[in-house]
C-alpha cells in the first residue's frame, strides 16, 4: 500500500529519526489527525523495535490536485465495534501456494449445499448421486425419448417380417447400450419429495428397486439375449433350435413398449425448458399430431397382423388385395396399405381395402368408435392450440395499431411517429422475453422458505463474485440468503437511461447481471466501461456516501440493486456475519481515506478484496471465480497466435528463397545493364 501510494504522487517515506516525523507520528497515534494529514493515515510495520511512517504532507505540490481531504469518511453506525468487540485483519491467514483462480460458466455457478439442507447429503456414496435436472441428465432424457420412439415403430413393424439390415442391427445395438447405460444412470438421478430434491444415494437407489428396476432389467435380458442368439449362432445344425429362440426372444421383446409408460414424464422435462410461449404451443401443436400419427401406426400394424393370422383359414384382406398385386410381397407396399386404411378410419376419406371377415369387421368396428371419440378430441387441441398463437399475435397487432391512432389523433409528425413506432416494436421484443416476479401468480403459493431459496438462487451467483459476499455465504449461509430475499431488487434500464447522477445520495450498491454501462465523472465526454458481472457503489454500504459521477446505460441492462438500510439490518441479526461485516467496513474505509479527494468515484474497490480470496482459499477450498467466456476468448486469442507463429515459421524458408531469387535477378539486370554501357561506350569512342 504504501509504494502504491509513493507512486501515486500523495506522500513519501520518512524514518521515525526527525523530530518532524516523530511529532507528525505522535500526533496522528495520540490526537487521530495531524496538520494536514488523514487521521489514522499513518501505516507503522513493527519490526525490530522500528516502525515507517507515512508522511501525507511531505510531497506536497508535487501533483497538480490537491491531495489534502477536505473531510474524512467515516463507518456507519451500525458498524461500530462494540464494546469489548475484537476485531482481527479479515485476510491474516496464511497463503497457501494454490491458485485463487477457477473457471464458472458465464451466469455462474448456484449456491450449493448448505447446512440447512435437510435432504442433501454429501457423506459417502451421496457424492455420486446427480441432480435430475442437469444438463447430462437432459440430454439422456431426449435420448430415452428417441428410444423409446424407436420401440414404439419397430416392435409393432415386426408382425411385417422386414428384412434385416446393418442399419437396424446397429440402431438395435445401440439402443440395448443405451438402455443398459440409463439403467445403471438411474441409480445415482435425484428425484423430487414435494418440491424438495432428494440427492441421497441410498434412498434413489430404493426408491429405483421399487419402482422400475425389475421391469428395466426384464426387457434388458431379453434384448441382450436376442442380441446374442443373433449375431452368435448362425450355424446351419441349430437353424430349428436358434429359430425357435428367436420367436420365443422375439416375443418376449414386445416388453419393451411398456417403457411407453415413462413417456409423459419425458415430455414434462422438456416442456419445462422450453422458454418461449409461442415455442410452448408450437410444441404443443406438434405433440398432438404425432399421437394421432402413432396410433395409426399401431392400427396398421394390428390389422395387417389380423389378415395374415386368417390366411388360409377364411378369406382375408391381405390375400383379397395384396397377393394379386405385383407389390404385394414387398413390405414398403404392405406396410403403407395397411397405414392408409387405418387413415382412412379416422377421416372421412376412402380405400379399395374392405373388410371380409368377422374378426377384420370388428377390429374396424372398434377403430372407428375410437376414432370418433379421440380424433374430435386431438382436432379440437390442436385448433386451441392454433387460436392460441394467433391470439399472442393479435394482442401485440392490436397495441401498434391503438399506438399508430393516437399518433395520427394528436398531430405527432410522421418522423417522430416513425421514431416511436420503431422504439415500441425494439421494446416489445426485448421485454418480451423477460418475465417478471410479479408477473407469474404461481410464485404467490410458494412458501416463505422457498421463495427465499429461489431468490437466492437468481441473485446469490452475481453478488458471490465479490469476495465479501462470498465469505459471507461461507460463513453464514442463511445470512446471505436472508439478503437475496428482502435487500435485493431488479431493475431494468433501457438504452441511455440513468440509474444515478452526481451529487446524488447513495442508498444502493449495484451489480451488473448484463448489458454495458458508463461511469461519467465532473462532465468527462468518455466514460468508463461498466461491464456485466461488475459491482459500483460499495461505499453506500459501509458510509454515507453520495455519488460522485453518473452512471447511464449504453445497452438495455439488468441491474441488482442491494439496499443499504437492509442490508445492516440483516447481517447484524448473524453475529459472525457481523463480525466479518464490521471487520471489512474498518478495512474498506481506512483505504477509501487514504484516497485523493479527486481520485474518489463510484468504483472504488477496496485491496482487502485481494486478501479476502487467499483466506477463502485456506479455509474453505473456495476460488475465484472468471466467466469460461472469457478464458474461451484468452485460448482462442492463444491459439491464433501459436497458428500465426507456426505459420511463420513454415513459410520462413520460402520467403528467404524467394528474396534470394530476387536478389539473383536484381544482380544479373545489373550486370547485363553494365556490359551494354559499355559497349554504348566503346562504340562511341
């Protein structure tokens, strides 16, 4: 701090031996301030019975401000040491050779386990287990869905007898690997108790053996066994005995539609991630057509399977209609004769294809009451569905055209109507993919605790950034969370708004959750850059600050804003927070008053930040933390340059030989153009 301070211009070293230092010394430690200096400015290093002093008044003049402060800033009453309180240096841990340094994704990472947690657990096996809402198990999840879509078309094909392939022998082989895989996954995925995730070990893996497990382990024998009896026993003397295990197999494969059952909660995890409203009916709309296509896939395969089980016994429509056509053996065109009768069922359209019999005249019977019940019921879904999205469009339809009449009712001019319409469509599609707390009336039936947890859960990961919080949450857990819950608010600024102007009274400090910013200070034409995941304004939280430039937003921005008041009300209810607090404002504001009068402003950040992430380092394995955008940005930049080194140094050898070359030929113009001035010459004598 000190050779900090040197090379700022604001004060020189002097030892204790003058008689000038000594007073300015005894003046500072006994009076609190001295002729000209900050009180408690003086910075003493006890050792060997000798201490540095610094001396605020010896290099006076030397800069062009003023380097003197008018007056001294002081902590907040609230963090006041008590009586009898100890205070100790918040960073006096020993350094550990580690670094403070760790990659986060770019919105951050969550808050983790607390204490508090009643069903989380981290003790032995409870390490292994995964939350069911990660992004591994999402993926799995969309994959189980294709799988199970697969079964759901290839068992039914069966009664088809299709040619074997290499490509249904390797998508029946990964599938089995799959399954296999997701069966082993389920004993480690959490599962939800009212609301709560269970990350236990011992009570997902009970609740899997009492639920899925059995039938999952099932289906898995018997595909493994056809798998085997397969690709292993092709040999001519066991042709009976293989094909007689490959029906029984075969049969026993049909199992596998009962992983069906699992569908509807696959598509509830996906309808969950799907933000958009317009995406969510869309969704919607195509769940509802691929059901109707599904059930008439099954009810074409069932009544092919009824034809030729009759053939031969009574007349059927497979031998009617298929055996005299000259397609009629190939499976594309007896799969899509069957397909387009079962269609036919469930429209008012028609087919050559009748029925013969008494089992063909009621399985059509059955299929067509199914149909008049299910058909009107998917129709009418997917025409809400319809009128649902278009009615999202005829509400925002329906504000611009209000907007453009009261426009042309009021006289504006036609530009700046053009200007505002143009504002209002950027607004609406920018706002439009917000939603507020107070826009969702589900949150209102949330319970205390868990709308607690949940606005920690948005506003915990963006103050953690800042090494005090972090403590904070590692020290006191709820304290924190308290904060999220009642001192914390969201705003929202538009392009070229302001959130403060100089001379202001701060009450807030803010974080950047995105967009981009400028801190103006005295009237400067170009500002600083206020970034998203960057703070301002710390000092409203520790003493009466007032805004010392203005800060206006360059992008549309989400900013966090932490209330001072609250903020001291909440911490000093935790007596360790209060402690780490109280600590922390006695460190922030002797550096803030070490400070130039001239160079104070809104982003201030105190040196204790530094210390406060080695001593997070020691004691509770915490480091800090950067967006991998960014290191993303640094490899890449690392890489081109390695690209454009290795570069260089390939092409380095050409580039010699072609100078070469080039010099050559310089030489040889040079010397025929000599020999032939010298023969102009000899000529002319």
């Amino acid at each position: 701090r000190i050779a900090g301070l040197k090379r700022q211009g604001t004060g020189c070293l002097k030892q204790p031996g003058s008689e000038r230092s000594g007073a300015q010394g005894r003046d500072i430690e006994e009076d609190g301030e001295g002729d000209g200096a900050v009180p408690k400015a003086g910075v003493s290093f006890l050792k060997k019975k000798t201490s540095v002093m610094f001396d605020a008044s010896a290099d006076e003049g030397q800069h062009q401000h003023n380097d003197r402060r008018m007056s001294t800033l002081t902590v907040r009453p609230i963090w006041q040491p008590a009586v009898g309180e100890e205070i100790k240096d918040m960073t006096s841990k020993k350094r550990k050779g580690k670094s403070i340094w760790q990659e986060v994704p770019e919105d951050g990472p969550s808050l983790g386990k607390t204490e508090t947690d009643p069903i989380q657990s981290t003790a032995g096996m409870d390490r292994f287990a995964s939350h069911p809402n990660n992004q591994f198990n999402f993926y799995c999840d969309i994959v189980c869905m294709l799988c199970i879509g697969y079964d759901m078309i290839m068992v039914p094909v069966a009664v088809f007898q299709p040619e074997e392939t290499r490509f249904l022998a390797v998508l029946h082989l990964f599938t089995t690997v799959f399954w296999t895989v997701d069966f082993m996954r389920h004993f480690s995925r959490g599962y939800y108790v009212e609301g709560e995730v269970v990350l236990s070990f011992n009570r997902i893996a009970k609740r899997y053996a009492t639920t899925w497990a059995l039938p999952d382990c099932a289906i898995l024998l018997s595909d493994w066994a056809f798998s085997i009896i397969t690709y292993s026993n092709n040999s001519q003397a066991n042709q009976s005995n293989v094909g007689r295990l490959l029906r029984l197999t075969r049969n026993i494969r049909s199992l596998r539609l009962i992983r069906g059952i699992k569908t509807g909660h696959l598509l509830k995890i996906i309808e969950d991630r799907i933000q958009s409203e317009a995406l969510a009916v869309l969704w919607t709309t195509v769940k509802l057509f691929m059901c109707i296509l599904f059930i008439n896939h099954w009810s074409a395969c069932i009544w092919y399977m009824i034809g030729i089980h009759l053939k031969g016994e009574m007349p059927n429509w497979v031998e009617a209609y298929l055996s005299e056509h000259y397609s009629g053996d190939a499976f594309h065109y007896q799969y899509l004769t069957s397909f387009h009768w079962a269609l036919t069922q469930f429209t008012p359209a028609s087919i050559e294809v009748q029925p013969l019999n008494s089992y063909e005249r009621l399985f059509a019977i059955c299929l067509l009451m199914f149909a008049l019940v299910t058909v009107s019921t998917f129709v009418s879904g997917i025409t809400s569905a319809v009128m649902q999205l278009r009615q999202l469009h005829s509400v925002r339809s329906k504000q611009f055209w209000m907007l453009r009449r009261y426009l042309f009712e009021v006289g504006v001019p036609t530009q700046l109507a053009v200007r505002i319409n143009n504002y209002c469509e950027h607004a609406w599609r920018v706002r439009g993919r917000k939603m507020q707390e107070k826009d969702i009336q589900l949150l209102m039936l949330l319970s205390q605790s868990l709308r607690a947890e949940l606005r920690a859960a948005i506003y915990g990961p963006r103050m953690t950034r800042h090494a005090f919080f972090m403590l904070i949450h590692n020290v006191a857990p709820l304290s924190l969370r308290s904060l999220c819950n009642t001192a914390v608010s969201q705003l929202e600024l538009d392009r070229n708004d302001h959130l403060f102007d100089t001379g202001e009274a701060a009450t807030s400090m803010y974080f950047v959750r995105c967009g981009e910013l400028t801190y103006h200070m005295n009237d400067e034409l170009l500002g600083e850059r206020v970034g998203h995941h960057s703070w301002l304004s710390e000092a409203a939280l520790w003493t009466s600050w007032t805004h010392k430039g203005a800060l206006q937003a360059k992008s549309d921005c989400l900013v966090f804003a932490l209330d001072a008041d609250s903020f001291g009300k909440v911490v000093n209810v935790n007596a360790d927070a209060r402690h780490e607090a109280v600590s922390y404002a006695k460190g922030f504001l002797q550096g803030l008053n070490r400070e130039p009068e001239w160079k104070l402003n809104d982003l201030y950040s105190s040196s204790l930040i530094e210390g406060l992430w080695f001593r997070l380092l020691n004691d509770f394995q915490v480091t800090r933390r950067t967006t991998m955008a960014s290191s993303r940005r640094s490899e890449q930049a690392r890489n081109s340059d390695l690209f454009s080194f290795a570069v260089m140094q390939l092409c380095a050898p050409v580039v010699d030989l072609a100078g070469q070359v080039a010099r050559k030929l310089r030489r040889r113009r040079r010397g025929d153009t000599d020999e032939e001035e010298d023969d102009s010459e000899g000529s002319t004598a």
